[in-house]
C-alpha cells in the first residue's frame, strides 16, 4: 500500500518556472537546463519502480516515496522506503546508462559511455549511511531495536551495465537491476522469522509520515540569479507572448489576440515558485503589471487566499497543487 504518494520534487517545479522567467540569452540558462534534464532523468528513474512495486501485496508491504526525516540537527532523505512488520527496505534508485564500474577501494562509481569515462559518489556509501541513519531514528522514535534495515542501489534502466572493480566483492546483494526487485524482496521475506506488532508497525509510518520535512529553499540563491533577472507580466497561454494586458477582467494578447480569464493563475503560481508564497497587493501589480490598486484588489479577493494583516497590509498566502513537470 502506497501511504505516500510519490510527487514531482519541488525542486523541479522551480527550475521549470525559473527558465520560464528568465531572458532568452541569459548566460546561466545551459547550467540551469543541464541541471533539470538531470534531476528530470531522476524523477524519471524514481517513478519507473512503481511498475515492480505493483507486483507486492498492498496489505503487508507499505511503501513511502521522497521522505526527509531528521537526524539530530540535520535531515537525511530517501528515495523509497518499503516498511513491513518484517523489515524495512531502503530504495536508492539511480537513472544512468552505459556501463557502471563499481570501485569499492576509492569508494566511488564510474560510468562508461560511448568510450567516455565520468565519475559519481559512490551510492553504496550512500545507502550505507541512510540505513544507519534509518535505524537510529527507528530506535530513538518508536524503540524498535530488532527491525533489520536492507538498502538497495536499484539501477532503473534494464540496458546498464554493473560490473565491480577488483577485488571482487558480492554486489549483487546491494545492487540490483529494477525488474529483479520484487525476487530479492521475497528472498529476504523468507530469510526472517521475527515480525512487530501492528501496533508498533501503525505507530511507525504514522512517525514518519508525520516527521517528513520537504526541503524548502531559493532557487535565486541557487543559482545565484538576482530578482531583477526574472521577467514579470502574465503569458499568453497560445502564443507565450509577454506580457498579456489587462482589459476589463480580462487578460488580452496583443500578439495574437486571444483573451482569457485565468492566465494569471501560471503567472501567480511562478512568483511562488521562485519569490514566496506570501504576496501584497503591491507585489502581485508589479509581478502582473497591473496598475490599479482597486483591480489586484479585486482579484485576489476572487481567489479566496488565506491571508493576515490589515487591510493596507494585508499579505496573502498562495496555494496550488502539484502541477505537471515539462515533458522531456
């Protein structure tokens, strides 16, 4: 049973917006769309286990996508965790093709493609380390001391490679090929005699469902990209002209035309994406190019925004759904 539900990083949602914002020669573009293409090919790898997640019995494996849980006074994230009365399961799913050299000794991955080498942390140090972690918060939160904890390195594309740098270590009890997850699973299901209670097992998830921190931060700070970089007004949702003009409680293209009612929704859903979640009435003029007060006024009160302060200033808070990342 999938108790949470795996979403597009916001991390993505916020490199999308800021190419969107940005002028067409900006010179940090290629970083920036290097960067999503990357973190894209990722979400990719993460969402293509759903098919051999599918396959486990929903009423005695619970499965949680993209937790960040604290770990004293920093977090530790994972990809997916498989919790069951028996054990619990770490999934590090990694999205690369080509040939995959394992080098145990220098602690380190090395990819070959198309006769070129490019070297990556090594994800089994990585594993290692969210297993420990996992563990001790299991023991600090719910006192289970005697849950094993397994981890994967879950290579997504059927076409890699894994191949290990001598000396020759097992890692085939680490790593393993997306389709062949569901025949170790059941290797270690039948390894184990122990099992929690259904108490322990409720309490558990209800922990770390309640704990899980999504990572907020600043993707100007990321890039280091000034807010007078990024380009403000409404988009024409048929042409992508800039900005759209506001006419009688409406927007209008002056490009092609066509009017439309709620294309400031994209826009506002930008400004929070790259500038906050709380806006002003001053704010959403400057961001739309609205020049009446009375009219952004007018339009926020439409949108039925929690908001705080005064009327003179007044901040209100913007709120959307996950939207669709670009298709790539």
């Amino acid at each position: 049973m999938i108790l949470k539900e795996r979403k597009i990083p916001l991390l993505i949602l916020k490199t999308e917006a800021l190419l969107r914002r940005l002028p067409a020669h900006h010179p940090k573009i290629p970083i920036i769309s290097e960067e999503l293409n990357k973190r894209f090919a990722g979400y990719k790898g993460e969402a293509s286990l759903d098919f051999p997640l599918d396959f486990l019995d929903s009423k005695e494996y619970f499965i949680l996508h993209d937790l960040r849980l604290p770990d004293n006074d920093r977090f530790f994230q994972i990809d997916t965790l498989i919790f069951t009365k028996k054990f619990a399961l770490i999934l590090e799913v990694k999205n690369i093709t080509g040939i995959l050299h394992f080098d145990t000794v220098y602690n380190q991955l090395i990819r070959i493609k198309n006769g070129k080498e490019q070297v990556f942390p090594c994800p089994l140090i990585q594993v290692n380390r969210q297993a420990s972690q996992l563990r001790s918060w299991i023991n600090a939160n719910v006192s289970i001391e005697n849950l094993p904890v397994y981890s994967f390195v879950v290579i997504c594309n059927p076409h890699t490679g894994i191949k290990v740098i001598p000396p020759y270590i097992d890692l085939s009890r680490k790593v393993i090929h997306r389709n062949t997850l569901p025949i170790k699973m059941e290797q270690i299901e039948k390894s184990i005699n122990g099992e929690i209670s259904n108490k322990l097992l409720k309490k558990s998830i209800r922990l770390l469902k309640k704990q899980n921190r999504e990572q907020e931060s600043s993707i100007l700070l990321r890039f280091q990209i000034n807010q007078s970089e990024i380009l403000t007004g409404v988009f024409c949702p048929a042409c992508s002209y800039l900005p759209l003009q506001r006419v009688s409680r409406t927007w209008r293209c002056p490009k092609c035309q066509i009017t439309s009612k709620e294309a400031h929704m994209k826009a506002l859903h930008d400004y929070s994406l790259l500038l906050g979640t709380a806006i002003t009435n001053k704010e959403l003029r400057n961001f739309l190019h609205i020049p009446s007060s009375y009219t952004a006024a007018r339009l926020l009160q439409s949108l039925n925004l929690p908001h705080t302060g005064a009327q003179k200033n007044r901040r209100y808070t913007l709120i959307f759904p996950k939207e669709t990342p670009i298709q790539k």
